[in-house]
C-alpha cells in the first residue's frame, strides 16, 4: 500500500511539471490530491511505528517468561511420625513400663517360708530355708513386678537437664495377705536428676553392670553371683570412665553369730570408680570400690571400723548374629551388702569388739540362644562362696549358694513376652547343713 501511494504521488509531480497539460484550476485540484497523499503517508508512517513497538514489547515479554524460575513442584505431604513424648515447657516428658503377672511352683526342701515372705516372689539365695520339714509344692501367683517410669529431658540455660522416676509394686503392706485383693504398694526404685556429665540420685551403683544381666523370668536371675544395688549418689561420667560417691551402710556379724546387725554409723560415703567399652564384639566393663566400714554401740564399748574394697569384671560376647554370653566375676573384702543381694555381711565382730571384714567371690556365666524370630532362651549359672573366720561368726553363717535357670521365652508381638522358666538353687551354711529350691515360672509381661 505504502509503495502503491508514492507510485501515484511521483506521477502527479511529472503531470504537473509537463507544460500545457492542465489549466489553474485542474493544478489546484492535483495540490490538494497530493496533500492528501502525504497525510495518509505519515499516518502509514506512525501505524509502522506502532507496530514495531508493540512488536517489539512482545518480544521482552516472551524472552522474561522463558527465563523465569519454574514454580516449586507441590508434594504431598509426608505423613506425621507417631509423636514421641510431649511437651512441657522446655522438656520432653515420656511415660512408659510394662505390666507382668507370674505364676509360681516351687518346692522347698527345708520348709515353706511364710506368706508374705520375698523368697516366694523371687530368687534370694540367703532366704532359703533349711533344717525344715520337706512340704508339698506351694503355688503363688501376683502381679508385683508390674513397673513404670516417668522421664523428662531438656535443654535449660545451654545445659542438657533430665530426670527420671521408676516405682514397682514390690512393697506388701502387712503379711501381705493373699485371702483377698493381693495388696502391694507403690516402692521407688530409681529417682534422679543429670546434668550433662553429672548425675544426682538414686540409681543402679556405678559398681554394678546391668547390660550384662542375663535374661530370666525371675526378678534377677543370677542372683548369686551378681552384683546388685540401687541407691543415692552423685556420679560424674566422661567418655567410658565414671566416678562417684555412694550412700554407705555397713551389715555386720555378731561376735560369735546371730542375727544382722545395720550398722547406719558411716561417716564416709562408698567411692567407686567404672571403665565401660562397647565393641563391635561387644560390652565389657571393669569396675572397683572402695569403702569405710563402721559399727558403734555404746551399750557394749563397741566403736570399731575397717576397710572394705572390691572389683568387678563383666562382659557380653556376641556368638554369631543373634547369641551372646554374658559374664561376671566380683570379689573382695567387706563388699557383701552389694553381691548376691546380702547373701554374707561385710564384717564381722571379733572377740576384742573390732570389725573383721569379710571375703567373698562371686560370679555368673550366662548363654542365651535365639532359636527362630521371636523364640529365645536363657541357659544361666550362678555362684557365691564366702571366706568366714568361723571362730568369730560362728557355724550358722552363709558359706556358698549357687542356681541353675534355664527358660524359653516367645513374643508373639513387640513388646509381649510370654515364656517358662525352671530354676534349682540351694545354699548351704558352715555347719555342713543345706536347703534348696526348685520352681518353675510361667510369665506374661507387657511393655508400653
């Protein structure tokens, strides 16, 4: 069109330079005919402009939506992990334990203990009877292990701060009378605070490793040969080593024997000292203890004291991918209250009204084989021997004890245990003369 326009306009410029073609007034129609002309030419013009512009503004459009950032791809959501705790404040507050109900056979060979009586519950060497009359079998069943905890953890001015607390219902009120609801009472087991390194409470002795503890369906199992405390303390921990200072009792013999004497005159706490390592074998651990032994009694001119000390050694060494077998094996002087649940005192009183502590060793070997998922067993041995100076204690004193377990264990599900345990044990004292037991555990337990 534009070409078209400028072909007309050129030949209207030669008409009029030809002479004689056209008169005044013929040229004056053809002025106004190029006037026209070149208005419609610069409207051309300025449409030409325009559309170059827009053009042009099209294509920076284009350009920035080519390089802009792609838009985050909307996932769905993952699904919320089961919540672990709760919270309050600055800490995490977990809850948990395990509910257990045992059924027990047992047959005593020197007379059944009393109702209410512990050794009917759980394995204490030093309880069995001996020097009765041989009874039928005595059946017993309870729900007193049943356990829970309460735990917090949190972080509190840059300091790591927790805190735990564990109660069980071992506890009977009375004679603990089965004729009618089974009574028990709550009984603290652990309570205490950590702070980084340090720990401020009753718990296990740092003198005891309960990694190693074997499997049973009894309340300890290796009761004999293990060493086995809880108690208040304060404990600073560091990398495997760990320290502490723990609350001191001395149990002593009478001169010439009788019944335990609880000191409570300590003036110095217990001091023990741990080395844990965990490989890829597996666990072991070596632990020492140091301690004041003291009894006063005004009443008799007694006020006497003497050193106590022990070590420990325990493992667990994998077999294979699934088995292991644990050990332990403690000894010293004066340490009696801490190994095979008092099976011995720590010292007796010689006949000058001094304290002469007393030797014991002790240990266990422990296999547990895993036969098929959820299907296990526990094969368990366990000793004490006690060095007495029967000249001061007398012939009715402790001198050894020992069990054997061996138990099936199934878990149909996680965290439920049902299983059997058959146990023999017996203990026999420095006379010569000798009780035993036999018993067989059903069990059902819990874990939440």
């Amino acid at each position: 069109m534009i070409k078209t326009s400028l072909m007309a306009g050129a030949a209207a410029v030669a008409l009029l330079a030809s002479p004689g073609v056209a008169s005044a007034q013929d040229q004056a129609a053809l002025e106004a005919r190029i006037a026209q002309l070149e208005a419609q030419l610069n409207a051309l013009k300025s449409e030409v402009v325009a559309s170059r512009t827009q053009q042009a503004a099209q294509q920076q459009d284009i350009i920035r939506l080519e390089t802009r950032p792609a838009a985050p791809v909307q996932q769905a959501a993952a699904p919320a992990a089961p919540s672990d705790g709760f919270r309050i404040g600055d800490h995490t507050v977990k809850f948990g334990g395990f509910v257990k109900v045992d059924a027990y056979a047992t047959r005593y060979s020197g007379g059944d203990p009393l109702n209410g009586d512990a050794l009917r519950e759980f394995h204490i060497p030093g309880s069995i009877p001996i020097g009765g009359a041989d009874e039928d079998t005595a059946t017993d069943f309870n729900a007193r292990q049943t356990r829970f905890w309460l735990t917090t953890d949190g972080m509190v001015g840059g300091h790591k701060i927790g805190t735990r607390m564990e109660m069980d219902f071992q506890t009977l009120p009375g004679a603990g009378d089965q004729r009618t609801t089974s009574p028990a009472n709550p009984a603290l087991r652990r309570a205490f605070i950590t702070i980084d390194n340090w720990l401020i409470g009753q718990e296990w002795t740092n003198f005891q490793n309960t990694a190693v503890l074997p499997e049973s369906a009894d309340f300890i199992g290796a009761a004999e040969g293990t060493v086995f405390a809880r108690q208040v303390q304060v404990r600073y921990t560091r990398g495997p080593f760990s320290v502490s200072v723990e609350n001191p009792e001395t149990t002593v013999t009478p001169f010439g024997g009788g019944a335990r004497i609880v000191a409570d005159d300590n003036s110095l706490p217990d001091f023990t000292a741990r080395y844990a390592v965990s490989q890829p074998w597996g666990d072991f651990q070596f632990a020492g203890l140091l301690r004041q032994l003291k009894y006063e009694n005004p009443a008799t001119n007694i006020d006497s004291t003497a050193t106590g000390w022990g070590l420990s050694a325990s493992t667990k060494i994998k077999v294979g991918s699934k088995d292991d077998i644990r050990l332990m094996l403690t000894g010293g002087e004066g340490i009696g209250r801490y190994v095979g649940l008092n099976f011995s005192n720590d010292a007796v009183v010689d006949a000058s009204g001094e304290l002469d502590s007393i030797g014991v060793v002790a240990g266990f070997a422990a296999y547990r084989h895993v036969w098929a998922p959820g299907w296990r067993s526990s094969l368990i041995w366990s000793a004490q021997k006690v060095d007495n100076e029967t000249g001061f204690t007398g012939l009715a004193v402790n001198r050894s004890a020992q069990s054997i377990h061996a138990n099936l264990i199934w878990s149909p599900v996680t965290a439920f245990d049902v299983g059997a345990e058959l146990m023999f044990a017996d203990r026999e004292i420095e006379t010569g003369a000798s009780g035993d037991m036999t018993r067989l555990i059903l069990f059902a337990k819990y874990g939440f």
